[in-house]
C-alpha cells in the first residue's frame, strides 16, 4: 500500500513538469514571434483620395493614363512601382519601376520590370512626379504615362487596373480601373 505522502510528491512532480512545459512552450513561440516583428517593413503613406482618366489611343498614339493623387501624404516616386492589369483588355499586365523616369523616357532596360512590355517608351511618355527629377508626389499632382498601342490596344469600353505601388512596405496606395471612353 502507498503511503499519503508518496501520491503527494506525485502530484507535486506533475505539476512541476507541467509548468516547464507551459514555459518551454511560451518561450519558443515568442521567439518566433519577436523574431517576425524584425520583418514588419515601414508603414505605407495614406492616399486619402484619388482618380483616374484614361485618354483613348489615337491612331499610333497610346492612351494616356492619368492619375491624380487628390489628399493624403507626399509620396516619393522612387519609392513607387506603377502596375498596369490590361489582362481583360489585351491580355498583358506590366509593371513600370525604378521611378522617376528619367527625363519623362522611361527605357525597357530600367524602368520596365516583370509581365509585358504595356508601356510606351517614346520621348516624354511620362510626365508629372513620376517623370521628374526629385519625384515628390504632393496631394493635388497629377503623374501620366501611356500604354502603347503596338503592345496594348484598346478598344471603346475596355478597362485596364492601374495600382500605385509603395515598395518599402509592399502596399497599394492608389487602385484605379480605368475604362476607355
């Protein structure tokens, strides 16, 4: 027969052994998580509002996408990527990077990233902040570029997604479909 004081230290070691689990287990898994927090990127600037226009090609033209940045923070272009989905229209998305533009010409080499090439590449194709030397976005700018027509055409009532990417924190601040008129 067990004495009473033997099934005490029995319950004494279970108890014992069951808190070092609940610790050993705490303490793991807030390594991992701390150990996450390090990878939270910078928080994306506010867009308040924005709008967009989407001008019709015109003959070799391209259509010219307009994006107006109505209220919110100052973004700075070279901390943005432009992302064109013209997949319903034409079938091709393409991503335009490494902002500002140099000299409103962006060139395939540089500025082009990823997907198809949707974009035009003549001289002063793009304009505005996102063209500029500097490239700070104020509330009330507007930035452009166009969608060639060799790569992109669009037809009358066609739609295309145009998203403002803020790279440092891999967010959307500006998310326009645009169709054409």
């Amino acid at each position: 027969m067990t004495s009473p004081s033997s099934r005490a230290v029995s319950s004494t070691i279970a108890t014992v052994l069951l808190v070092a689990i609940v610790v050993t287990l705490a303490a793991t898994i807030s390594v991992f998580g701390f150990g996450n927090v390090e990878d939270l990127r910078s928080p994306a600037p506010v867009v308040g509002e924005s709008s967009g226009e989407l001008v019709p090609q015109d003959g070799n033209s391209g259509g010219i996408v307009r994006i107006t940045h109505l209220g919110g923070d100052t973004l700075q272009a070279s901390n943005l990527e432009i992302v064109v989905d013209a997949e319903e229209a034409c079938g091709k998305t393409g991503r335009l990077v490494n902002l500002p533009a140099s000299g409103g010409d962006p060139r395939p080499e540089d500025e082009y990233e990823g997907g198809d090439y949707v974009f035009d590449n003549s001289y002063n194709s793009v304009s505005g902040p996102i063209g500029e030397t500097g490239g700070r976005w104020d509330a009330g700018e507007t930035s452009s570029f166009r969608i060639a027509v060799s790569e992109c055409g669009l037809d009358q009532g066609e739609t295309i997604v145009v998203r403002v990417v803020h790279t440092p924190s891999n967010s959307v601040v500006i998310d326009e479909t645009l169709t054409v008129e």
